[in-house]
C-alpha cells in the first residue's frame, strides 16, 4: 500500500504451536511476500517473525516495522509515529545496501554490517553460508544483537545476547516457500 511517507506491506504470521517444545514455529510471510516457516523461543519477537499483522513501512532505502504505528482502519500512519519518522527518533530494522561498513540507526539502537563473527553463525544451513551479517551493539541498552540477511530471501536467523541480567535467544529460518 502506497502512502506519503513511502511504501507499507501488510503482513499475516500464524502460530503453530507444540506444548511440549521450547520453541514455536511460526509461519509468517516475508517482507517479499512469500511463505515462511521460523523457530523461535515462545517470547522472542525479533526480526524472523515480529508480530502478527505486524507491517513493515519501506521509506526511502530502509525498512521500519510500524506496529503500533499503523491505523489498520484508516490506512495511514498514526500521527505519533508520523512525528518520530520525522524526526528520526526510530531505528529502521535495516537499509540497503547492505555492505560491510554501511552503518544506520540511532543512539539506541545502531546497526553495523559487519563480518560475522566465528562460531556465531554455525546454528544456519549451509546453502546461507553467504548471508550478510548486521549487528548492533546496543540492542535493549546492553544486548548484542547479530542479524544475517540472504539475498532474494530475507532475514535467516538472528542471536541476541544480553549482558547483566543474562538473556539469550537464538532464532532461524526453518523453511522457505517461494
């Protein structure tokens, strides 16, 4: 959907959820409109699978999960997050391109594409060995945030590390329907 402060895409995830596991999968459709399936912890909501019906606004080379954000009934922006968005008092999720070195966000959360660290990334499959790797620094006033992108596909896995009072999940892309 078109609006003045750029493009939004209204999204759907549904839940599957087994009782006797740790983690949910969780089926979601992709910033790029195709069918996914992701394993999370049942609290985590992180990038993979952020909310049901939660849309994202592409503004300008960067991508913003509104939630909150977005009045469903009148099809716009609610005027709060028109007032951040304007001021730049959001983080977007990511910009493009998407390079190492490239840097966006704000003093609370900056994102870096960087090179992935060792080990970190051995939790995905193979065929995203060439994933880019984005991490923030900053994440919840303390965390570690690692994000690892393929192209053509979207965000395939994510590790947060929070330091002090110690809080950890690890999120990857199970399935991916084209």
């Amino acid at each position: 959907m078109t609006i003045p402060e750029g493009l939004v895409v209204l999204r759907e995830s549904k839940q599957q959820v087994n009782p006797n596991e740790k983690t949910t999968t969780v089926r979601a459709i992709a910033p790029n409109g195709q069918l996914r399936y992701v394993q999370e912890p049942g609290y985590n909501r992180g990038l993979l699978a952020s909310g049901e019906r939660e849309p994202y606004l592409v503004h300008g080379n960067c991508i913003y999960r509104i939630g909150r954000g977005w009045d469903e009934h009148r099809h716009e922006l609610r005027p709060e997050y028109q007032k951040y968005l304007t001021n730049a008092a959001l983080s977007p999720d990511f910009c493009f391109p998407l390079q190492i070195g490239s840097k966006w966000g704000n003093n609370d959360i900056p994102w870096r594409v960087a090179p992935a660290r060792q080990g970190v990334d051995s939790f995905l499959p193979r065929r995203y060995s060439g994933a880019i790797h984005f991490v923030s620094d900053h994440f919840g006033s303390g965390g570690l945030k690692d994000v690892w992108f393929q192209k053509g596909v979207g965000v395939v896995g994510e590790h947060y590390l929070h330091n002090g009072t110690f809080d950890e999940f690890t999120t990857k892309l199970v399935s991916f329907v084209r």
